[in-house]
C-alpha cells in the first residue's frame, strides 16, 4: 500500500495520477455518505470521508481500517490530514479528527510507502 496525505487542496489526487500514471477511471471516491468505501479502484481517495460515514454509523472505525488494510495491500490510500488547526467544538467532528489521526497512523505502519504532500511538493516519510 502507499498512503499519500495532506492538507485538502494540496493536489494529493494530481500527484498519485501523474507518479503512477493512472487515469481519473481508477479512482474510487468516498463520499462521506456510505459505509463501504470503493472497491477494485487503485486509488482510494479521500479515506477521511469513509471515516466520517463510519462514525456516523456508529461503526467501529479502528476495525473498519483494520479490515481495509487487509484488503487493500496494493492500493494507493489518499487521505486529508485534518489534525492541524482549531480542534471542533462539536463533539462527532473531534471523533472524526481523532479517529483519522490514529487511522493515519494503522495506515502508515503498513503501509510501503508514505508521502506527504505540501504546497503540491511530497516529501516521502517511509
């Protein structure tokens, strides 16, 4: 797996298409709305999305990225780093920044590589 993350706007998505060579055809987008993220797509992105659906479910997000890294060992994992800035007053929005930090952290364990993306520039961390 390679886990590319960043800041939203810092062109993850454009980066992983031009590195790889992949066309906008094998990128599964989460919305936010469903607990399944999309499958048999290369690159899944915006994961912080999935997250957010799987909270709102009251599902087991730590386990539910468990189960996506088993399944998922060649895919390339796009995810918004939403831990900088004012912490949320609303009590779901802080699980969700809580819960997609320590899901960066499963995913970057096991992950191959690991790039951040900054101002458009990656820097690899692993």
């Amino acid at each position: 797996m390679i886990l590319i993350f960043g800041g939203v706007y810092q062109g993850k998505l454009n980066y992983a298409l031009e590195r790889f060579g992949i066309t906008e055809n094998d990128v599964g987008y989460c919305t936010g709305e469903d607990i399944m993220y999309p499958e048999d797509k290369k690159i899944i992105y915006e994961i912080d999305k999935w997250i957010l659906s799987l909270i709102h479910a009251n599902k087991d997000v730590l386990g539910g990225v468990k189960r996506f890294i088993e399944d998922n060992g060649d895919s390339i994992v796009i995810c918004n780093d939403i831990s900088c800035g004012v912490v949320p007053m609303d009590p779901i929005m802080r699980k969700w920044r809580e819960s997609v930090g320590k899901s960066l952290g499963m995913l970057a364990q096991n992950a191959d590589e690991v790039i951040r993306l900054y101002c458009g520039i990656p820097s690899k961390l692993k």
